[in-house]
C-alpha cells in the first residue's frame, strides 16, 4: 500500500490512544488542507528552502535533470525516477520523499507495537490521508487483517466514493469520522473538486444503519463555511449521528505546502481560537478533535 506516515500515539483520530496510519490518495483539493503530500499515490520531494543553501549539489547529481535552480527550486516529478539520490545529496538535509510502498503486514506490525495501550486506553488503529479509500483494494484486506487482530478501527473520510467502496468497507469499521464540509454544492465544487451529492448521499445511506457510529467533522474555514456552521449542526442531528465535532481552521500545514511549491490560499491568515466557536458547544457538539 502506498503509505504517507503512520503515527503513534496519536490522541485526536478517535477514542483512546491511537495509531494513524496515513496513507496516500484523495480526489479532493481542499486549499486549507493539512496533508497536501498525501494528493498523489506516487511519493512527492519535499524541499525545505529555510534549509535550502541552493548550493546545487541536488540539481548536478539528479540524472534525469528532474530538479532545476534559476529563480528558485523546482522539481519536475514527470522525469523523476525517485532515485532518492538528490536527498543522500543533501547536506543541509532540506530534501525528503513523502510515500512509500509498504506490505499490510509492515503496517499491522507497526500498529501492533502498541496493543497494549490500545487495550488500557480503549484505543486503536485510525485510517486516515488522503482519503483512506482511495486504495480500496488495498484497504479492505488491512481492515479485515485488522479486524482479525480484535483492533478497534475508526476511519476519517471524505465520503467522496462510490456507495459499494463504503459499503463494503463499513462493516470492519467501528468509529466513521465523516467530514461534511459545506451543504452548498456549488462552493464545495468550486473549493474543494468534489461533488457533494455523492457524499451526502453516502453519508446519509450510512447513517440509516450506523448513524450512532458515525461523528461529523466539519473543518472550520473562515470565508468557505464559519457561516452555516447551524446549517451542518442540524443536519448532522437530523441524522441522529453520535456527535458533531468542529475543527478550528489552522495553519499546521502551511510549511508542507511550501515544501510542495505550492500556493497557500490562506498564507496570511491566524489560526482560529477554539473560543470563537464557543457558541456553538453542546453536549452534542465539541469543539476540536
Ligand atoms: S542539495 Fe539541498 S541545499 Fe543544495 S540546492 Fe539542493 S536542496 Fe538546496
Ligand atoms: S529522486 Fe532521483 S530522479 Fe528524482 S529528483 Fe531526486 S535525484 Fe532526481
């Protein structure tokens, strides 16, 4: 499977102490995203120019001419065989390659380092990126895998699939983390690529059997949607879902996107203060993960 990173001990990807393995994929383009490397399958060269000395070595020894220096650094990844020569290059190290292959017994293994907490903590493992179905295949055999190892699994999803992808994966999954962005079809279109039909349909098929399994995740952007966030409250509660949680906007993910080349849509925007979304909390819904 193609892996972005996994993380231990992770607290805020469902109950308990968990491991979230990130992998890579998603059809969505959200501009405020914080794992833009997990886009693509294919791995992505990450290049840190607060440690760049543009001293050229990376461009001299990379042989299909993928990297290239005038104005600034850029990386042509149609040429790149990702020989990962240009990082053992590196002195400053301000290059890394984001993704890699990995067996879904090396990523069972790594989960499994931490069964014990898990079992203490009534934690588990979390499937996140990307968009954990973007490797359906891939992903049912480490859910059933999972599932046969007695892990509690959440998955954090986008609902941008087709109905059997869920359907299918639904039953090894104990916890959904369904994000529901935006109610406004054409400003998700416009913002994110997606097509909000599909996930509202997904979402509500699941919730007619699971909705007590399932918590919605709004990501909080100022400008795309802090104004109906009421809206998405009462249509989350409509469908009788175990809690909504609203996410502040922040910019944790703002270095990866210059590491990326890219541009940040929200370059000079503050991180939100979980305060201002105060009016908002209830038994049913929390502020933060
Ligand atoms: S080798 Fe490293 S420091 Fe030198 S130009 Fe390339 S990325 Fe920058
Ligand atoms: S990984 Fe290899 S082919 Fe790709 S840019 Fe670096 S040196 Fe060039």
């Amino acid at each position: 499977m193609k892996v972005s990173n996994i993380e231990r001990f992770a607290t805020h990807d469902g109950p308990g102490i968990r491991t979230t393995v990130f992998l890579k994929g998603c059809s969505l383009h959200c501009p405020w995203c914080a794992n833009p490397e997990t886009w693509t399958v294919q791995p992505v060269l990450m290049h840190d120019e607060t440690k760049c000395v543009l001293c050229h070595q990376c461009e001299k020894h990379c042989s299909q001419q993928a990297i290239s220096i005038q104005d600034q650094w850029t990386w042509d990844k149609e040429k790149c065989t990702y020989c990962q020569t240009c990082i053992d290059t590196c002195i400053p190290q301000a290059l890394s390659m984001n993704g890699k292959d990995m067996t879904i017994d090396e990523i069972l293994e790594e989960v499994l380092k931490d069964q014990d907490y898990y079992e203490e903590s009534h934690g588990g493992m979390t499937l996140s990126g990307g968009e954990p179905l973007y490797q359906w295949e891939e992903v049912y055999e480490l859910l059933k895998q999972a599932k046969g190892e007695q892990l509690h699994i959440a998955m954090e999803t986008t609902g941008h699939y087709s109905w059997d992808q869920l359907e299918k994966a639904s039953s090894y999954v104990d916890l959904f983390l369904f994000d529901i962005k935006h109610l406004d079809k054409n400003k998700m279109k416009a913002y994110t690529g997606a097509n909000l039909d599909r996930i509202l349909s997904n979402f509500e098929r699941l919730a007619q059997t699971r909705a007590k399994d399932i918590i919605v995740r709004v990501p909080v952007i100022p400008g795309f949607n802090d104004d109906i966030l009421q809206d998405i409250i009462t249509y989350a509660k409509a469908h009788q879902v175990q809690a909504v949680h609203l996410l502040p906007y922040h910019s944790m993910g703002k270095k990866k996107w210059h590491q990326l080349n890219k541009p940040y849509k929200y370059e000079n925007l503050d991180m939100m203060d979980e305060a201002t979304l105060s009016i908002y909390a209830s038994d049913f819904v929390q502020i933060g993960g």
